[in-house]
C-alpha cells in the first residue's frame, strides 16, 4: 500500500453480502456432510495503526484479518473447527473436521440451535458503520502533533509514545435454522502515554479517546494535552496511610466495578456456580434508585447489535430496578442449563449504563469530604465466587471536600456485596469510550491499606 493511499477500504455492504455467501455455503457443505444442524460464524477485519515515540515512527502496520468458525451438530453430539482461509478446499476441510469432533463427542442435552421462533429477524440500522478517510501520512501527522503536545512540558522526560489507529469490520451469523445476518462497523483511537520526574522520582500516565466516528472523538492536542495533566498530577505521589475511608472511582475504574456484576450474573459463571449472585434474583443489590440496563439497539453504541451469537433478539431491558436484581445475563445454552428464559446475552451484555444521581465529580468529592479518589487500579484480587475484593490502586487524597495530593502503592478490599450496596452516589461525568457507560462511583468507606 503506498504511504498516501486510504488505510480504510470499503468493507460495507458489498464484502456484508459476500460474507453471507460464505457461511451460506459453509451450512450448505455441513449439510452434506451429514450433520443434523450447524452454525457458521465469519468475522473479517482491517484497519491501520500508527505507532511514534519521542518524534520519530516507531511502527505503520496494515492488518487485513479474516476468521470462520463452523459448529456442527449430530443430534446433541457437537464439534467445532475453525480457519482463516475461505477457499472452497479449505472450507470442506473445516466442516470435516468439526464432524470428526462432533461423531467423537459425548452428548450434551443442553446443545442446539436455537428454535426459528426465537430467532431475530431483520436488523435495524443501527448506525455503525463510518469510515475513515485517514491516509498513512496523515495518521503519522496525527500521532505526532499528540506526542508533541504531551512532552509540551520540562517534566515530561520520556515517552511510551502516541497512537492512532483506524479499523473496519464485517461480522455474519448464519445457522440451519434459517437464520443469516451481519453488520459491518468501524472503530478509530488516539491515544498518548508519557512519563514525567521531579525530585520525588518518576510518573507514567496515558489517555486516549475511541468512536465508531472519527469526527466525534477528541482531536490529537487534546488527547496529548489530556496525557499530560494527568502525568504532571501524579508527580510527588505518596503512599497513604491504612485506615477506612470513603472511596470514589473514577468513571473508567467505575467502568471496572461494573463489569464484575456482569461477570457475576453472566450465565457461564452461574450454571457452574461460581457466582457469589447465584440464586439472589428479586433481592436488592444496590441502593434504591439505581438502575443497571443495556440498550444493545442504541444507535452509534460501542456494542450495538440487533442479535447475540445465538442469533437471538436483542432487546433494552434493566438488570437492576431501583436497587433489585431482576434478571440474569443468559445466553441460549446457559439458559437452558439453568432451565430459564435467555435474555439475548450470547456473547454478552451490550451497552449497560447505570443511572446517576445527578451530581458531577467535583459535587461527589465535596460530598466524600476525606476520603480517596481512585483513578487505577491493578492485579487480579477478585473473587467471584466469595465477592471478596482487593486490588492495588493509585490516586488522590481528598480533605474537606478538595483533592490534596497524589496516592500510590496502596490496596483497596472489600466485598462486591458491600461495595454494591454501598454506592452513594453516581456521577454525570459519564465515560461512554467502552461499552459500560458510567460516571464517578461514591463508595462507602473500604479498607484501605497503604503504610
């Protein structure tokens, strides 16, 4: 490709239609092979990424990706191949395969397809397909004015360096069931990390922003600029001392916090019963007035999509209603493990959100008077089974309602049970860059362990 030309090409509605014409032809080849239903999954991928560090290029890759995955079944025996190729050889090899597994497998009462009457029928646009015109040397241009406006400052002292990336996809689904849908989407970012030093040793800090439209996402200044005042806040950061305070998370630590309650009522986690929430629908989780829900339908949303990887409808529905848990996130074959009703969760939730209180950040550290603000945090220390909660963080020491100095090198524990029930408030400070939406999170008091 020459270092002018678009990164992105069409991967819209002509490659969309191709792409149906392969898993067609895949459930056709399962057929005659001699399964009893089958699936087909192909996702196709491109994009370019940009890498600079300290002014100079560090990487241009151009990545083109393609993926097919084929599950067949017989009777309630089931096998599964997969391949990057989707020649015609290369395709009968991959249905082979999956039958070879399938004949050799125990039987499974819970597998299938879904029925045709639960099926999703024609998706709705839904707004995710926007391209990028960015060409090799513009993405450079761009990565380097970011990099620039980061290191704009004496402290600044090194680089991990900036980023600008542009990317198109095509996903279809198609079962025996007669079933065949896809959409294409885009995802373009920015983002900058840089290290600052003082007298009291050296800080690393990033930002970055994302979109489904490159016009809506903050431009390379601002994300450099934005890289560089959260380094210079960390600079002189100390190690608090252990107590119990009030802890606030900032929206993408929030983001974190919410994600463990999906994981805890994702249905792979409850059927093996590894889920501290199993068995707890109808009581109240998280204080009155809060509500969890995902609009997958959201036009323009990071996990917008019309059907899950059952090839389910989608649908707007609340997981959690003024504080009570109301439902599960179930996929088909975890629904039916569970003996309920699927919910259109194959794959996962879709853009989840939690309502807000109505107070900004700086309304909730007035609020939290002394306490801790957390904007990292790092390790593996949750237990879903058990709810336990640890993790090592970084952040800010807040006193009478005013951020006082950076914090590092300390714990926060507790349980998911409490810190959910505990919630005192929920920011308007919304990060929507994921696809779990969330404003600042007041905690009440955790232990937190420093020196």
């Amino acid at each position: 490709m020459s270092e002018n030309a678009s990164a992105t090409v069409d991967l819209g509605p002509h490659s969309l239609a191709a792409a149906r014409d392969v898993v067609a032809r895949v459930l056709e080849e399962a057929k005659r092979q001699g399964a009893s239903a089958a699936e087909a999954r192909l996702n196709l991928a491109q994009g370019l990424s940009v890498d600079v560090r300290l002014g100079e290029v560090e990487t241009v890759e151009f990545h083109r990706d393609r993926g097919l995955g084929v599950t067949v079944f017989f009777g309630q025996r089931k096998g599964h191949a997969s391949t990057s190729d989707d020649s015609p050889e290369s395709l009968r090899d991959a249905v082979a395969a999956a039958c070879a597994i399938a004949r050799h497998t125990e039987e499974d009462p819970f597998a299938g397809l879904a029925e045709p009457d639960q099926l999703a029928g024609p998706e709705p646009e839904l707004g995710l397909y926007h391209p990028w015109a960015l060409t090799t040397e513009q993405a450079i241009e761009e990565a380097l004015r970011c990099e620039n406006v980061a290191r704009d400052d004496a402290r600044i002292v090194n680089s991990e360096g900036a980023s600008v990336s542009t990317g198109v996809s095509v996903q279809v689904l198609g079962t025996s069931a007669g079933f065949l849908q896809g959409h294409a989407g885009t995802f373009h970012s920015r983002s900058c990390a840089v290290v600052a030093e003082d007298a009291n040793g050296m800080q690393r800090n990033y930002w970055y922003d994302g979109n489904r439209q490159a016009d809506r996402m903050a431009g390379p200044e601002q994300v450099g600029e934005e890289a560089r005042r959260r380094t210079l806040a960390r600079l002189g950061a100390e190690v608090p001392a252990t107590g119990q305070w009030p802890v606030l998370l900032s929206p993408e630590i929030a983001a974190t916090l919410l994600a463990h309650f999906v994981s805890a009522i994702s249905g792979g986690t409850l059927y093996r019963r590894a889920s501290f929430l199993r068995d707890r629908l109808g009581e109240r989780l998280f204080p009155a007035g809060i509500d969890i829900r995902e609009d997958p339908l959201q036009v323009g949303g990071n996990g917008s999509a019309g059907f899950d990887a059952d090839g389910l409808p989608t649908r707007a529905q609340a997981f959690v209603e003024d504080g009570v848990l109301k439902r599960y996130a179930l996929g088909l074959y975890a629904a039916r493990r569970l003996e309920m009703a699927p919910t259109g969760n194959g794959g996962g939730v879709r853009n989840l959100s939690i309502t807000d209180t109505g107070e900004d950040e700086a309304a909730l550290i007035r609020r939290m008077g002394t306490g801790v603000l957390v904007t990292e945090v790092m390790g593996q220390g949750v237990n879903l089974v058990t709810g336990d909660y640890s993790r090592g963080a970084a952040g800010f020491w807040i006193e009478n309602g005013v951020i006082q100095k950076p914090l590092q090198e300390f714990t926060i524990a507790g349980n998911l049970g409490d810190m959910f029930a505990g919630i005192q408030g929920s920011g308007t400070n919304v990060d929507r860059r994921g696809n779990i939406a969330s404003g600042s999170l007041l905690l009440a008091p955790m232990k937190v362990a420093g020196v």
